[in-house]
C-alpha cells in the first residue's frame, strides 16, 4: 500500500521559476513593515528617511546593495534584515549583477571595461 503524503518545505528551492517572486515578497514584507518606502519608479528599490540617516536598499532576486548616509542606518537596517533572513555581509562591493563598483576617493562609480575587454579578445 502507498501513503500519499504532502510536505510542506521549510526553505526555498532554488532554481524553481516562482522562487524570485516568493523572496520578493517576502524581503518586501520585511522591509515595508521597517518602515522603508517603495521607489516610485523601481519595486526593487527601498528607501527609509529619518532626522538622522536616509537609507537605500536595491534588492534583485537575492542580492542586495545598502546605502546610506552614515553608519547607523546602514547597521540598524542590516540588524533589522538579518533578524528575519539569513544574510551574509560581503562588505564592500566589489562586483553587484556583474557591474564593477570602483571607490574613487569619497564616491563610488560603476565600471564595466571589463566587458569591452572581452568582447575585443
């Protein structure tokens, strides 16, 4: 005889074309009730004003870039993140969705030579 059994999975399977679309829904309950405000223009892109700190979040699938204007909105919105997802924090950005991020002495600049560098070879 064969039980029929229904589980109900605890995480995320990757590589399952609805996983994006759940995550998005979920970071994005996380967020909107931390009082962050969606871009009018981008879904993907949060943004938190206060007296003290502006705060930016851009999210796609999986990865995410905080910015903000001192470090007490950046460490407060990450303990915020990391109370609910399991984060890994990589730092400084290096590399977000294959565009190179160069610190040119108080800014940052994308850079994408890399590509043309290639596509010349």
């Amino acid at each position: 005889m064969i039980k029929k059994k229904v589980y109900k999975l605890a995480r995320f399977l990757y590589g399952l074309k609805q996983v994006p679309k759940q995550l998005h829904e979920k970071f994005d309950k996380a967020v909107l009730l931390n009082v962050f405000h969606h871009n009018s223009v981008n879904k993907c892109m949060y943004s938190k004003f206060t007296k003290d700190f502006c705060v930016i979040i851009c999210l796609y699938v999986d990865d995410m870039l905080i910015f903000s204007t001192n470090m007490i909105g950046k460490v407060e919105t990450k303990r915020c993140l990391t109370y609910i997802f399991k984060m890994k924090d990589l730092s400084k950005v290096g590399t977000i969705l294959g565009i190179k991020v160069k610190k040119h002495s108080s800014d940052y600049a994308p850079n994408q030579s890399h590509y043309t560098i290639k596509s010349n070879k």
